[in-house]
C-alpha cells in the first residue's frame, strides 16, 4: 500500500496536479461511494440489472474509492499501511473483549 | 408532506410497482447522495465546473433524494412530518442543554 | 414543506446560527446518512440487532436527514417542494419513456 | 494488499464468521464512511471541533473503510490489487485523453 501511496503521489506531480481540500476529497469520495452503490445495487439488489454491467465493473469501482483514499491519506500524511494494520488488529480485541464479557 | 407520502404510495400503486426491500432502497439512497455530491463538489468545491451544470440540477438531485426517503418512509409506514418534527425540536433542546451546562 | 424551511430557518436565526458552507452541509449530510445506515442494517441486515434499537429510532434518523437537507436547500435559496414535484414528475415521465420504447 | 485480503480472509475464519451479503456490507461501508465524514467536518469543516479528536482518528476512520472493502472484495473474489492498478492506468488515460482534446 504504501508503494502504491507514493505511485498515485508521483502521478500528481507529473500531471501537475494538487490534492484538493479535505472537504472536497471527501465529496468526491461519497460521489465513488455512489456510483459503486449503484452498481451493487443492479448486481445483488432489486433493481433491474443492464447486461453490460458485470462483475468486473464492481472492480473498477472499488478501485475508484480506494484511489480516493489514497488521495485523501497523502493529502494529510496518514500511512495507510499502518490504518489497514490498526483495524485488523481492532477486530481481534473486539471479538476478545466480547468473549472476556460473554465467555465461559 | 404526509400529501406527498401519499401521492409518491398512489404512483407507485398506478405503476404496479412494490417497493423495494430496505437495504436495496438504501443502496438507492447512496446512489442519489453521490450524484449530489457530484453536483456540490463542480459548484462549490475544487473541481472544475462543467458549464451545463446549474443550480436547477442542484434542486433535482435534492428532490431525488427526498423521493427516495419517502419510499422507504411508506415501505415502513414511517409518517415523515412526525419526523421531520422531532429534528426541529431536537435541535432546539440540544441548544437548550448547552446553554444550562455552558450558560450563567 | 415550504412551511418547514421557513421554521428551520427561524429557528437558525433565533439560536444566532448561520449556514454552513455547502461542503460542510454535505458532509454533515452524509454523517446523518451514516447513523441511518447503521441501524438500517441493524434492523434489516445481517448486523446482529441491538435490543434497544426499534423502528421509532429510524423516524429520528430520517427526520435528522431532511433536517440537513432543509439546512442546505435555504442556504442556497431552493424550493423543496419545487424539487420534490419534480421527482415525482420524472419518474412518471421515464415510465412513460419506457413504455414508448418497449411496446404498446 | 493481497497480502491484506488473505489476513482478512484468515482472521473471519479464525473467528468462525462468514461474509455478509453484499448489500449488508454497503450498509456498512456507508456507516463507516460517516464516521469518517463526520470526523472530517470536525477537523476541516466549520463544525466546532472537539478536543479529543485529532488526525490520528482519521487514521483509524479510513483503516475502517478499506477493511471493510477488503471484506467486499474477498466474499466476490476480487483482486484489490488489480482494482487499484486499473485506477491509477485510467487516471493516466483520462489525463491524455484531455491533451489530445484540448492540447497543442
């Protein structure tokens, strides 16, 4: 991830490009979010589905909000790596404090 | 807007459709959400304005989201304008509340 | 509906509040979308059910969903009930449209 | 990131559970982004920010959303990798479209 962070970093300098305000970046990430919900939607929901659309757009789409992140995350400094990392291991204790309460 | 709950249940009844199940009228809301979101980033955030878009369509997208809330309010025969009554009055009590904490 | 943007805004007056710019109501709106999402899937999904959750809670977070619409919409001078006849309109316009595509 | 799906996909087995549906995971991914919407609006938007809240928690908000994703992806058989390679090449392609429209 990290690897990749810096990728989509690189490619905003070559196009001379900026990231935009945080508020922005946040916005167009419900716009991806959308379009992805739109999407799930035609595949898995009850909206009629349009042939042309498959499984492999939903690739694209995700792909699109993961961009967004990234964008976001270099934007403010934040190592995705180490996010990815902090709610893997938040699921653990979650589920160990659940057994510590419930448990036998 | 209990006139328009209704007339969007009547539509819905001269179209011989159903509504959906919740979480497919929710994928549907998210849809909505992002092409607003879409709208408001070109208008009022960084991304460059395409030269069609207006206020108008701003209107339309809110329109589409309110006309997706009332599907979900009739599916589940929530009544909206008792909704939209208690957000008002909430938020006049949570300004109640910070007065007696902060207030003299 | 007119009536409730006027309420809305009598009362943002009176608490001497101003509206947020439109990418701050966005992301408040999107936050409200949230809270309604999760207990969506609480009480529709797979998410196991919290016992203190029920229907009522839904009417709260509809209403608080509107409420921020309403926020934006005076914020940039928008009819909601303008909005919300247009969308009844259109989808009984693109069912028209659909049935002069596919067949008498 | 691979790597990622597989800890993923290992850590649910571990602990005996299965993917949700995929309209229930959307459900989810919108509950998540608003948590991380509204942590945005606190730090960057005109909503008063409250002490205890820093960049740090935006780490951890957008850990939450990739996770998520990352269950998405793994319960359809999707390949993050790829998804993200094909976002960085289209942003490419897009740029050079833009040229060649409007360049010299």
């Amino acid at each position: 991830m990290n690897q990749y962070q810096k990728q989509v970093d690189e490619q905003m300098k070559k196009l001379g490009w900026h990231y935009w305000q945080p508020l922005s970046i946040l916005a167009r990430l419900f716009e991806e979010c959308g379009e992805f919900s739109r999407l799930v939607n035609h595949l898995y929901g009850e909206k009629p589905k349009k042939t042309a659309e498959t499984e492999q757009n939903l690739e694209e789409e995700i792909g699109d909000i993961i961009y967004t992140l990234a964008c976001f995350a270099n934007s403010q400094e934040i190592d995705l790596d180490k996010a990815m990392r902090k709610s893997l291991d938040k699921v653990i204790k979650r589920d160990k404090g659940r057994y510590d309460k419930e448990g036998s």
